[in-house]
C-alpha cells in the first residue's frame, strides 16, 4: 500500500469493506430451502376452501371484507378465515409455496400442488346442495385428474410417477356431512332413514371408494383430518341444544363415531397398501384441547365468533361489510363454523410436528422422511 495515502482514508476503506461483509452475511440466501414433499393436493370444504367457490352460483362464498383481512394485505381472497388457513400455514412449514386453487390453477404453476377444497362440500354428492353449487368430493378428484392431464405435458411418466409418490395428499371432509345434511332434517332426509352409526358407516364407505381413486392415480401419502368438535362451534352452541358453557354432546358424539370409523380406515389402508402411507389427523382432539385450555393458548374467547350475528355471534357467517372484533388473536372462532387464523396456525403445527395424539400413526414431518 502507498505509504502516502492519508490514514483517515485508509480506515473509510476498511470500514466500507466491513459494512459490505455485514449486509451480505444478513441478506437473504439465493437458495430456497428444499420442499419437504414434492408438491401438496388439497381436497375439502370451507375450512381449506382458498377460493374456488368465487365464481360459482353458491351462498358459501368468502371473497368479500371482512374475509381476508389479515391476509394479503386485507385483500379477501375467498378463504373463510381473516387470515390464513390451516393448508396455508403447513404449505409454509413444508417450504411450499401458496397453493392455486384449482379454478385458476390451468394458468398459473401447478407443480408445487393446488388445492381443490370448496365450501359447503361433504362426502356425499347431496350435501351443502341447499347452499347451491360447489364442488363436491368425487368432483375435486375429477379434477385432480385433470390436473394430472397437464403435469403429464411437463413430465415423462417416470418422472410423474416419482413425483406423485413424493407428493402429500390432504383432505379435510366431513363436517358439511353433518351441518349441512344430517343435523339438517327440513332440507335432507338423512336423519329419518339413518342411524347415526349407519351414517357414519355410508359416510365413510363413499369416503374410502374416493381416496383409493387418488391412490390408483398415483398418489402414496395420505393426511386424513377427522372431524372436529362440531358440537363446539358458535353455530351450534346458538341453537340452544347445551346447557350455557356447555358443548352440545350429541354432535360430538355422531361425529365421533365418523372419527373412530376413519382412524380405524386408516389402520386398514396401512395393512392393504405397504407402498402407501396414510395418517389419521385428530382434529377433534387437537381442537378440543385448545377450547378446554384456552389460556394456555393465549386466547380468551372461546364460545362466540369474531364476527357473525345472532346468538353467539355464531347463526351466520360475516355479512358482508360487517366490523369484526379487534382482538382477533384472542379468538378460537371467526365466525359460526371457521377457526381463526391464530388456531389454524396451531392446528398445523399439531398436524406438522404434533404427538400420536394429534396424529396416528405419525405426523406430516415424519411422512415426509419415509
């Protein structure tokens, strides 16, 4: 180095290197973590529902404020929630990206997965009809094959094949089946020609007939949410079936019976299916422990929504417009039948990482491994 060159310059150098070394150790790394799975295929109903319902002729729609409004900028996308859902946030925690939803999907990127679920959907074609149109269960798997038709046009079918049996399968189905069907006698008549045993039987025949469809297009790992406590909802605590503070049992017990069926399906399809993987998801448990030990989650209300009208805040969902509450961090609900953004969270971590409690005979983190 020139020994004329001023000192003061000299340590200027030396600084502006030190401050260039700092911000390329903080910026941000160039390489994306790996996914955890290849890709994730969505099918359910309002809970998961991203926005495919926008465009049909349906009651069941979210695409309006207060939807959405910790979401996107306050933008309401169609999810029934005012943030993100429970796929969103296990999508974050497998580092995948947003899922499309499947009504946008054909121009958009599909390889990372695309999520079919659409609100009033149940397992039964018949069920949510009174809302008006939705895409029910056999129709989400149809379109799972046509999305299979455009993944074959951008892969060999080796390639494809690898990447199904690499990829997750959510679905998330069931309590439309129930609250709108069964629980429902002026509109179905499901109630007079079935016990609740015998519904949960049909229930979960038509159940099993759609997810061995999806296996034999190729797909090898399976999470299966159960139904949660539906009898714990703001919905049905509004129709004054339970003692103040109380659940109303008699739906936690039909959907039990669902549950115990579909836990005891999934142990069947693991004896069957060796080259395939399927996961019963305890919603009913999970949720459940974050009602009964609400503080122990940081929230404090636990019995009404954070919008909605009625009883409860808990007939309807959130008209249009409508000021929800402030504090919507301290709320398990967000409106009559929908969690809130801070419970979807905690459920997919419960999903993603949780005990056999939460989820037999393994969780998403420990499918993804095999």
């Amino acid at each position: 180095m020139d020994e004329h060159v001023p000192l003061a310059r000299i340590q200027l150098l030396l600084r502006s290197v030190a401050l260039a070394l700092i911000a390329l150790s903080l910026s941000p790394r160039t390489v994306a973590a790996k996914p955890q799975f290849a890709a994730m295929f969505v099918f359910g109903d309002s809970l998961i529902d991203p926005g495919n319902n926008n465009d049909l002729n349906s009651l069941a729609k979210a695409n309006y404020v207060p939807y959405g409004v910790d979401f996107n900028g306050g933008v309401p996308t169609g999810r029934f929630c005012n943030g993100k859902t429970i796929i969103d946030y296990l999508g974050d925690l497998l580092e995948l990206p947003l899922l499309p939803p499947y009504t946008s999907s054909s121009s958009g990127n599909i390889v990372g997965g695309v999520n079919y679920a659409s609100a009033a959907a149940g397992i039964l074609e018949e069920t949510g009809q009174n809302l008006g149109e939705r895409f029910t269960l056999s129709e989400q798997v149809q379109n799972f094959d046509n999305t299979l038709n455009q993944l074959k046009g951008q892969m060999n079918e080796q390639e494809l094949s690898h990447y199904l049996a690499s990829s997750l399968v959510v679905m998330i189905l069931g309590s439309n089946d129930y609250i709108n069907n069964y629980l429902q006698p002026s509109f179905y008549t499901t109630s007079y020609f079935y016990t609740p045993e015998d519904y949960a039987d049909l229930l979960i025949q038509r159940y099993r007939r759609q997810i061995l469809v999806l296996q034999s297009l190729g797909t090898r790992k399976f999470f299966l949410g159960g139904i949660g406590p539906l009898g714990c909802i703001p919905n049905q605590l509004a129709t004054g079936l339970s003692s103040p503070g109380k659940c109303v049992s008699f739906v936690n017990d039909y959907v039990g019976m669902f549950n115990v069926r579909l836990r005891s399906l999934v142990d069947q399809f693991n004896r069957d299916y060796k080259g395939s993987i399927f996961v019963y998801g305890n919603t009913f448990a999970a949720l459940g422990d974050i009602i009964r030990n609400a503080s122990t989650y940081g929230l404090t209300v636990t019995d009404r929504g954070c919008c909605g009208i009625g009883r409860n805040q808990g007939q309807i969902t959130c008209l249009p417009f409508s000021s929800p509450c402030t504090n919507r961090s301290q709320y398990i609900f967000w409106d009559a039948f929908h969690p809130t953004a801070i419970v979807n969270q905690i459920l997919a971590s419960k999903a993603y990482g949780g005990t056999t409690s939460d989820c037999y005979p393994m969780n998403v983190q420990q499918m993804a491994q095999i």
